[in-house]
C-alpha cells in the first residue's frame, strides 16, 4: 500500500472513532495544552487557516485538525515549533500502515517567517501530502 492510500484509510478510519471521541476531547485538549506552554513563545495564531481541504483551528491553546467530512476536529500535539502530531482519540481503532504510524504535519515557512504550507510526512522523510496555507481545496491531495 502507498503512503497516500495508507494516508486516506487513516482519515477515514479517524471519520468513523470521531464521534465515538467527543467526550474524551477535553482530556485531549488537557494533555496538548500541557505541550504547547512549552512553546510559549510561538504564536499558535500563525499556524491557523485552511490548507487545502484541511483546517487548522485553535481550540483553548492547542491547535485542531479537520479535513472536510470529518464530524469534529482532533487535538494535535506540538513536538517542535513547527511540527505536530495528531492525537488519536482513547479507544480510537486506526489502521493504514502496517506499523500504524500516523504522519506528522509540519508547517513550512517563508522567507519573511510567515506560515505559508502544510506538509504531512512521516517518520522516514516520506511526505505524504502538502497544501500551501489559504489554497482553494481540490479533489486531489
């Protein structure tokens, strides 16, 4: 399986547990919270908008993830200044990759220092999908 389709089963599979997640949210929410003060200098304002069919939202002080069709935004995880990983809902059942890694969004900068795209890659440089910020969405990734 390529990463692309292992990347649309994991969305899809997400859209299924979503709904199922909506009260552990807040606990998500607690533990992103905890990650992002630790990147208290970055402004998690410059990360919002809409990249594609993908949305980055600020909930409280983490960010959210939704990608058109999806019930509800997922927290994300700050693991550098500009990287995050999407936090799997307890009791979330996800499947893609044989090894079930889930890839990281990563948002690229211009010269000037402004967030102007968002790229998936994985844990092996492998990037997967990538939107430049405020791009129409499309039907293809």
């Amino acid at each position: 399986m390529n990463y692309i389709t292992g990347f649309h089963r994991i969305v899809s599979l997400l859209l299924l547990v979503i709904a199922t997640s909506i009260s552990s949210s807040a606990q998500s929410s607690s533990e992103s919270t905890d990650t992002a003060t630790a990147f208290e200098a970055q402004n998690l304002e410059d990360f919002v908008g809409r990249y594609g069919e993908r949305t980055i939202g600020l909930s409280g002080s983490a960010l959210t993830f939704q990608r058109e069709g999806m019930p509800t935004a997922v927290s994300l995880k700050q693991v550098d200044s500009d990287t995050f990983e999407i936090i799997i809902p307890p009791g979330a059942i996800v499947q893609g990759h044989a090894d079930g890694e889930m890839p990281q969004l990563i948002f690229a900068r211009n010269e000037a220092g402004k967030v102007n795209a968002l790229r998936f890659v994985m844990k092996d440089g492998t990037e997967v999908a990538s939107s430049p910020k405020g791009a129409p969405k499309t039907d293809v990734n």
